[in-house]
C-alpha cells in the first residue's frame, strides 16, 4: 500500500519565523544567488583563478559576456550562468572613470540601464556606432562628447554624472552596502523582491541601498 507524504509548502516554511514561517533556507534562491556570484567574480575578478581564465579564455573568448548566445552543447553550470545574466546585469552597476572598461551599449551604466534593453539597435547603426563601443568613445576633454543626434535620441545622456577620467571605470553590486557581491544580501533581495538598487543620487558616495537588512 502506498503512503502519500503530506504536501509542504515551501515558500511558507522558508519565510522567517517572525513571519509565520520556520525560517529554514530556500535552497533554489540560495543556488541562484551563488550563481550570480560567478557572473560578478567573471566581470571584476582578476586573479589568477584558474576557473575564471578558463571561461575567459574558452567560452567567453574576448566577447562580452551579456551578447553571448546560449549553446546547446556546454555544460549544464556554463548554461544556467548565461541564463542568469537577465539578472545579473541590473544588480551590476558601472561607476564611469576613463570608460575603458565598459561597453557603450550592452553594460549597465547609464542611469535607466542597459542602453541594449531599452532602445532599437537601429540606433547604433544610424550612428556608426558598434555595440562593443566602449563609453570612452564619448569622453573628451574630461566630460562627455555625445553627437547631437544620439543625445536627441537618447534623451538621458544629456544629465549624465561627469565621467572621472584619471581613475578606471568601477563595477558596484548594487544591493550589497559594500558595493562589493555579498551571498548574504543577494539572497535577502531575492527572497523579499526588495529595492534592486541603490538610490540613483547615492551611487556615487557608496551609501547603504536599503534601509532594511538582513540579520547577520
């Protein structure tokens, strides 16, 4: 004779205990954030890690991470990491230094995003611009060097922060205080659906994005 387990709802079970849950760890969340994990340590990591140079020099050989397809033939882990880029680049943030560092089109660095997700391709085009185009392409003379019909066409170049030209661009985690990718905090954003960002007039001095925090 069969037993038939009693059904659990999860989402219940793992809320905290201060909200009816048991507070036990959603372990499919937990996963997603260690994964987002490597999508950071890809983009800002530049040791001698043996995995990320072979994911460098393999999979990735010199593209941008974002504008990579999705093939059927890798692994199963080099997969699910594409999969998860959707995510990971609105918690990626570009701080603009020289602009070396970061592609025009495909990074998120603007104020409304990635230029990419919001805007035709057509605009490229009609501008002469590639999408690997690095956002130094538009600096000179310390401060941005837009052609008026780009600005025309995207109206948010116009109230840019000023580029800082004599440091390197720099890559922030937007829901980690630090700036810097912190398991504890991407898993309590992910769990909550809570602001995915720092304010944007705080970016730039590096405060806390949200008054509410996970418990240590």
């Amino acid at each position: 004779m069969k037993s038939n387990g009693g059904k659990v709802n999860w989402e219940a079970v793992c809320k905290p205990k201060a909200k009816g849950g048991l507070g036990l760890p959603n372990l499919e969340i937990s996963n997603r954030a260690a994964v987002l994990r490597y999508i950071w340590d890809l983009h800002t990591d530049n040791t001698d890690r043996i995995w990320l140079n072979w994911c460098r020099i393999h999979l990735i050989k010199g593209k941008n991470l974002w504008s990579l397809k999705i093939p059927h033939s890798y692994s199963w882990s080099w997969r699910k990491i594409l999969q998860l880029r959707h995510q990971a680049r609105h918690f990626i943030k570009h701080l603009i230094g020289d602009g070396n560092d970061t592609s025009f089109w495909l990074d998120n660095w603007s104020s409304g995003g990635p230029l990419c997700l919001r805007f035709s391709p057509s605009i490229l085009s009609s501008s002469g611009i590639h999408e690997h185009t690095k956002v130094s392409h538009f600096i000179g003379n310390n401060s941005w060097s837009f052609p008026p019909h780009l600005s025309l066409a995207i109206p948010e170049l116009l109230s840019l922060q000023q580029p800082v030209p004599f440091r390197k661009d720099k890559l922030i985690w937007l829901v980690s205080p630090s700036g810097s990718f912190s398991l504890k905090y991407t898993i309590f954003h992910l769990s909550h659906h809570g602001p995915a960002v720092h304010p944007e007039n705080e970016i730039y001095h590096m405060v806390g994005c949200s008054r509410q925090t996970p418990n240590s």
